[in-house]
C-alpha cells in the first residue's frame, strides 16, 4: 500500500464519521424539534399546569370562543414570540420552574382566586405578544370608548409601561365577575330588604346604628371617648418610617365612628340616590379645596368594570373611590341625617385605632413574631398573610378596645388631613383636635390594606394617597374625579360630630 492509497482510506473513514455525525445531528436536530414543538402544545402546558378551571375557562374567553373560529393557544400569551432569544429564555425559565412545582406543590395549598388577579397576570402574559396577533388597535367596529382606550395607550405605553391585559384580563381565560364595560344599574348587594323610613334617635354618648331613610342602609357607629395620646412612634420601634415623628401628646374630642369600613351595602345606598351619568368640573372641585359644600348632592358616574373586584360585595369595605368620593359620601349622608359626618383626622384616626394602647398594635405581641405565625395578628388585622390578596368580611376579626373591627389591614383608609412628611413636627405638644397641615398635594391614608406585610399594619404606621399613579390607565378626558383605576385596597369610614346636648 503506498502513501496515497492509505490518505484516501483515512480520507473515506473521516468522510464516513463525518456523514455519521451528521445523521445523527438531523435526528437529534429533529428529535430535539419534536420535543419542542410537543413542549409548545396545550396538552404540554397542562400537564403541569393543573389549576382547575384554566382549561374550562380558556375554551369560554374569547381567545378561543369567538365569530372567527380562531384559537390563541397558551403559549402565544404567555410567552414572547418566537424568533428571539427571549422567547426561547422565557421558555426554559417558566419551563424549569413549572416542572419543579408540579413536582414538589401540592395543588390543592396553592391559591388558585389570587392566579386571577391583574397582578399575578402581569407577570405570566407578554405585551409584545398580544400586539404581535393584535397589529390593528383600531378594528372596525370598536366602540367609540375603545378607541379613546387605545388612543391612550398609544400615546402613554411607554411612559406609564401599560400592558393590554390591564384592560382585558379576561381575554384569555373567561371570568365572570370582570368586566371592562361602563357599569349599568345600582348593583344588588344585600340580603336587606328592610328600607328604612326613620332615623336613629341619638339622645346619650353611646353606640347607636344610623339609618338612612329611604334606603336599606345601617351604619353601626361607636361613641369613641376623647382623650390624650401620644401621636406617632418612638425611634426604637421596628419598621418604623421617619414620617411617625416626633412623638407628641394630643389631645382630641368625643366622636362617634363606624365600627367597620364603609360596606358597598351602604354606598351603593348613596350611589342609588345621587349618581350622576354628567362629571363635576373638577375646576369647581379643586374651587373647594376638594371638599363639597354645595346644597345639591351630585354622585358618581357609572364605573367602568365592577369595583369589588368580583371579591363580592354585602359588608366587604367599599373600595377603589377617590378622596373627593368619600368626602361627598359624607355630605349625602349628613343631608339625609340631620348630622355632620366626615372624614376622620388622622389623629382621630390614630387615637381610635390605638384604643387607649401604645405599643406597635393595639394587641400584645412582638412585630418579629407576627413574621411567620398568624395566630395573634390574624384574629384581628386583614393583612398579606392571611387576605388570600383580597379583603375579606368585618366577621373575620376581633374588634380593638374601643369595639372598632378592621382599624389595621383589610383596606387603607383616608383622613381628611393633606398629608406632610413632617406633619408632626408642626404639632405642639397638648394640642387639642389638630387638623393638619393648611395646604397639600396629597391626602393621608392609614390602616395598610390586605397586602401589607405585618410592618405596615402597626397603629403608627403613615401613608398617602398617590392620586395620578392611582389613575394612570384611565383613558378618560377628563380622568375620573370618582373612581381610581389603579388601586385595590383604598376605602374609609365615617366620623360623626357628638350633637350639641349629648353627653
């Protein structure tokens, strides 16, 4: 064998490895794709995706039950396209994590209502993948609200980082208690028939249930007594924030509050006999410095959607209206009633929710040890680990020393006070029924919401509203002076002045 007879056998072998290998790499190449596509399909998904009801309500919702006959299968929500690297990142990542739940969760300790909320949902669906099917935002047929919507988004995505599934959450799986629509109708909330035609005597400082003649609304007040107290927390106190002082001792006078948060029973009450279908300039609005004091009651516009969230509604808090709702709320009340209702001031609100205490809460206990055990601040705050992400019915809790249910957690509640970081340090010390500062951008809210981590539920804990961010997908023009459509866990409850001769 000479020299060139041996080149060309290694020449053939390597040719023969090479071909070899390049079989194999087709099959794997072709196997590989097999597994892939098959790992795209719907039955893939769902064999690791048990929630109970995905499947049902994905075949109701219109990404599957619709006049064209088209069907949007899992992963065209909840994967960015194909084509780019991040389609196929987002694939192994949600890929790997699944998997790993479905081998180690057990599906009935997962919280399937709380999958359903917008906030779970903005994590597992892919705006570049709702434009890449929905390419015409202006389709023939869309309503002249939608395309005030899409104008909007148009023109504010980027900026405010809206997604689509902010405004049509039930696009891919069907939900009956959502709606994007403008509300029609006075909602039914309430087992009471009963309508009320006469009011509640109030002759002596004590509790008494206010009715609404005309309506079926009740509203249990407490006779909260006056007193002193320390506003704020000390420096020692954990999770503090540097808006809670300084500490200072005040002084404020007897009131009658509601033992619970405004109910949507008793605003739909007031939502029935005052709304408007026409808007309040909000120039005559901001003309009263945000508080009415015109004669006539002019109520709500229609919402859009339903504002309980479909968490139901009956003695749950009322939520999502704004400061200058809440405060027209009380002007319609006290109309009806012959008495002055208003919104607390926060050191009324802080001096009835601490109950005549002075610690973090108004029950024993260390913060650190509320951080995994619910045993004691469960049975009397709403809050993230025990709301199921929701609020929840005043039953739930155990009333304060002063017998108010929910100061602490379930929904914030606004003051009437204009909130200032150093609010405290304008205060002197024995000041009698302090109302805050003069002037402001923003109102006080206290109390922490369902959501809150245990920290933010203490009695001194301070926050405030954020009007703008609060409205920042409202499409509409004006925005609404009404509704917020950007917060949850926002509602309030009633003062009401002790009438001259009570005791």
């Amino acid at each position: 064998m000479n020299q060139w007879d041996g080149m060309e056998k290694k020449l053939r072998k390597n040719l023969l490895f090479c071909l070899l290998g390049l079989a194999l790499g087709i099959v794997l190449a072709l196997v590989g794709n097999y597994f892939y596509d098959r790992s795209s399909t719907n039955e893939s998904c769902m064999a690791c995706h048990f929630h109970p009801e995905a499947a049902d309500s994905w075949k109701q919702s219109y990404h599957y039950n619709n006049p064209s006959g088209t069907k949007v299968d899992c992963v065209q929500c909840h994967l960015p396209p194909e084509g780019n690297f991040a389609h196929f990142k987002a694939k192994a990542k949600i890929g790997i994590k699944d998997v790993w739940s479905a081998l180690t969760k057990k599906k009935e300790d997962i919280d399937w209502e709380s999958k359903k909320e917008l906030e779970h949902a903005t994590r597992i669906v892919y705006n570049s993948s709702c434009l890449e099917c929905h390419v015409n935002l202006y389709p023939t047929g869309i309503s002249d609200e939608g395309i005030v919507a899409h104008l909007y988004y148009d023109e504010n995505a980027e900026k405010l980082n809206l997604q689509c599934i902010s405004c049509h959450l039930d696009a891919g799986h069907f939900n009956p208690n959502y709606s994007h629509s403008k509300m029609t109708g006075v909602p039914v909330s309430s087992t009471n028939t009963e309508i009320y035609t006469t009011l509640a005597e109030v002759t002596s400082f004590e509790n008494f249930t206010e009715t609404v003649p005309g309506t079926s609304a009740a509203i249990r007040m407490v006779a909260v007594p006056g007193g002193k107290f320390t506003i704020g927390s000390p420096s020692v106190e954990q999770f503090r924030a540097g808006d809670e002082g300084p500490q200072k001792e005040i002084e404020v006078s007897p009131f009658f509050m509601s033992e619970v948060e405004i109910t949507w029973d008793q605003y739909w009450a007031f939502y029935g006999e005052t709304m408007s279908e026409g808007r309040i300039d909000p120039d005559v609005v901001r003309a009263h410095n945000a508080r009415p004091d015109i004669d006539a009651v002019s109520g709500p516009t229609p919402p859009f959607g339903n504002p309980d969230q479909g968490w139901g509604m009956g003695d749950r808090p009322a939520l999502t209206m704004t400061h200058y709702a809440a405060e027209v709320f009380c002007r319609w009340l006290s109309l009806r009633t012959g008495r002055h209702y208003r919104l607390p001031t926060e050191a009324e609100w802080e001096y009835a929710a601490r109950g005549g205490t002075d610690g973090a809460y108004f029950f024993d206990g260390k913060i650190r040890k509320f951080a995994k055990d619910t045993t004691v601040i469960g049975g009397y705050v709403i809050y993230a680990l025990n709301s199921r992400n929701r609020t929840q019915e005043p039953s739930r809790v155990k009333p304060n020393p002063f017998g108010l249910k929910n100061m602490l957690g379930n929904v914030m509640e606004y003051c009437s006070d204009w909130y200032a970081e150093d609010a405290y340090a304008q205060l002197r010390d024995g000041e009698k029924d302090p109302q805050g500062p003069a002037t402001g951008t923003e109102h006080v809210v206290r109390g922490g919401f369902y959501a809150d981590a245990a920290g933010r539920v203490r009695s001194a804990a301070r926050s405030h509203t954020r009007h703008d961010d609060w409205l920042r997908t409202d499409p509409q023009i004006p925005k609404s002076i009404w509704w917020y459509s950007d917060v949850k866990g926002i509602g309030f409850r009633v003062v009401c002045d002790v009438p001259e001769g009570i005791n």
